[in-house]
C-alpha cells in the first residue's frame, strides 16, 4: 500500500477538485490528463535519469545559499540565529532573515538581467 499512496494522494486531491467545483462540465478530460502525463514524465527524468542529478546540484546550491542567510543571522542576533540553539526555532530571528536575504539575492539578480 505505501507505493500507491502518492497516486491515491492524485485521485484524491482530483475527487475533491472535482467536487468543489461549481463548473463540473467546464473540467476537461483532455487537459487533465495532459496535465497528469506531464507530470509523470518529468518524475521519469528526474527520478530515472541523470537530470536528477541536475536538480542535486541545484538543490546543494541552495542549501549553500541558505547556510550563508543563517551565518548572517547568527553573526546579527547571536544565539537567537542558531537553528539548533538553545531557544529553539525563532520565527523571528531564523526564518525571517533567510526569507529577506532571498528576496533582496533576487532583486540583484533582477536588476542586472539575470531574472
């Protein structure tokens, strides 16, 4: 049964779509299951082939990225920015930073054309 729950997860999340929805005979088989193809086959290549090891990559880059937003709330507010520090999570002084230094990492980017 665990390898079925992601796809029960789809019927369900569908089922309910489909019953909230005001506009039953505007829902498109066609569309959905397009919708539903592609997203199997991006799953296929990432979890397949080697582009999955592309989204690694991404996914240390990130890591690192975020490792630099927790030095500089830990360099700010002291012990209040350890994740793993003695007050425990701080929205604060833990999530918040990251979430600004993101935000300002992205406008750069944006400014100079990358984005």
């Amino acid at each position: 049964m665990g390898r079925f729950t992601g796809l029960l997860g789809i019927v369900v999340i569908l089922a309910v779509a489909y019953l909230m929805s005001p506009h039953k005979k505007a829902i498109k088989p066609r569309i959905l299951l397009w919708g539903l193809s592609l997203q199997f086959i991006f799953a296929f290549l990432v979890l397949k082939t080697d582009l999955g090891k592309a989204f690694q990559l991404a996914s240390l880059a990130v890591n690192s990225l975020l490792e630099y937003a927790e030095s500089g709330s830990q360099f700010l507010f002291g012990p209040l920015g350890t994740k793993a520090g003695p007050y425990g999570v701080l929205f604060a002084f833990q999530v918040l930073p990251i979430v600004i230094f993101i935000a300002s990492l992205f406008a750069i980017l944006y400014q100079i054309g990358v984005m």
